[in-house]
C-alpha cells in the first residue's frame, strides 16, 4: 500500500523530520481536553504529545483528542502510562503516530517498547487498525516504517544503560524525564537539574543517542535545548501555559492595585 489521497493514509511527518537530522519543537497536553489539545495542535508545532502518564484525564482513550487534532499539521503522539503491550496498542489504534514509553531502563524494556509499537514480523502489535487506518494506514509494513517509538529514560539504573537502550532496534529516540531523574539521582526534582551530577546523567543519554543516530527530546527552552544537542524539544504545556498567563494577569492586578494605593 502507498500513501495517497485515495486511501487516506499519510506519512508521519515528525519522522521523517527527526530521520532527516532536522530538529523538532512541540507541546504537551496534560488536562486530557479535547478542545485544549485541538487549540494547542493548531498552533503550528511540529508535534503534541498528549499525556496520559500524569494527566489529570486519568487512563480513558485518547480518541476524542485525537479527532481533534486529527486536521492538523502536527503529529500528535500519547505517553502511554506504562510500558504495557495493550496500552501501546490502544493509543496507536486510537489514531496516535507514536508513544512515548516511560520508565524504560534496560534493552529488555527497550525491546519490549519497539515491539508493542510494531507490527509482526518486526513486533507484536495486534493488528486492529480501529482509528489509525485514518492517520499512518492499516498496511502492517507502511506503518512499522512510519510510527515512532520513543522511550524515556529517567533513572539512574537506566543512564548506567543508555547505550544498550539507544542500540534497541525499533527505538527511534529517547525522551528525558528530568524531575524523575533528579529524584532517582537523590536530588530535588525541581532544583536537581541544575546539579552537576544531574547535568551529566543528561548527557551521557544524549551521547547515547547520538552514537545510535537516534534522536534525544527534552521539555525546555528549544533554542537552548537545541544547542546542547537535543532534537526534540517540547516548549511547554497546557498547564504550564495557564500558570504563566495567570501570573502575568496576578502581576497586573497587582500594578493597578498599587497605582490606587498611591
């Protein structure tokens, strides 16, 4: 099967994209809105993922978010909640191009990853193309050469085995978790990253992807982020967002409150 307007398949951009050593900026979505995630996916990024490890919408399917985002440029992958076959399955058959997969520390893990996001002979995916026959097709070859899987490493145990990860074939990236790094590091998870140890966690993943030709992603300033390596960078979320547009409007409330008391 190609990819053709009669068949309504379509590569994934963001693939080809990060394949091609370009660099990549998107967004997160964390409430589990569906409107939410349209607005953020017609904002011109090249990808949102939708988050459904610490999302507030808890363990529901993603396909109302999905539809919406489905007229969009952006390539909308889910973060899975675990790294479980079904879950895998359930996201990419509900229309998303890829996963992230959090908590991965050893190639066994890696491995297990790749193969829930890919069809037989390559994996172990289940053929049952409910909505994702709309977005990368239902040809078994086509969408295991056009589905992402990325895998984050955010452990100690897992930095100690980035190489052998980043080598899993079928792994196209690895995310970082910084916060759960900190923790496993013995740092705060706020503060932790601007350790040195942290710092250096940070960079031997992001070695460890250069050495397999895979690409690194990280949440932060994308022009920073780019420069230290990373191509895949998310500049921010929804939540984050609304925090910063409410401290903006707290900052001038509080101006015209002090412009009254003069």
């Amino acid at each position: 099967m190609s990819y053709s307007a009669t068949t309504g398949a379509h590569p994934n951009r963001l693939r080809a994209l990060l394949e091609s050593g370009g660099t990549a900026v998107g967004l997160a979505c964390h409430t589990g809105d569906p409107h939410v995630a349209e607005t953020l996916a017609m904002a011109g990024f090249d990808y949102l993922y939708l988050d459904q490890q610490h999302s507030v919408g808890g363990l529901a399917s993603p396909v109302e978010m999905l539809r919406a985002t489905a007229r969009t440029g952006t390539t909308a992958l889910v973060r899975v909640a675990a790294n479980d076959l079904v879950l895998i399955g359930r996201a990419l058959d509900a229309g998303a191009e890829g996963v992230i997969v959090p908590n991965v520390e050893s190639a066994a893990e890696a491995a297990r990853a790749a193969a829930a996001a890919h069809y037989p002979p390559e994996g172990r995916r289940s053929w049952g193309p409910t909505r994702s026959a709309f977005g990368l097709g239902s040809d078994p070859g086509c969408v295991n050469g056009q589905v992402l899987c990325l895998v984050m490493i955010e452990t100690a145990e897992g930095v100690a085995r980035a190489k052998e990860i980043t080598a899993v074939p079928g792994v196209h990236g690895v995310y970082v978790g910084p916060g759960d790094l900190a923790v496993s590091l013995g740092l705060d998870p706020v503060t932790g990253p601007k350790d040195e140890r942290h710092r250096q966690a940070v960079a031997e993943i992001r070695e460890a992807c250069a050495t397999a030709g895979i690409a690194a992603g990280i949440t932060g300033d994308p022009v920073t982020e780019a420069g230290r390596g990373f191509r895949m960078v998310t500049a921010g979320s929804d939540v984050s967002f609304l925090k910063a547009g409410l401290a903006a409007a707290r900052v001038r409330r509080e101006a015209l409150t002090n412009e009254g008391e003069l």
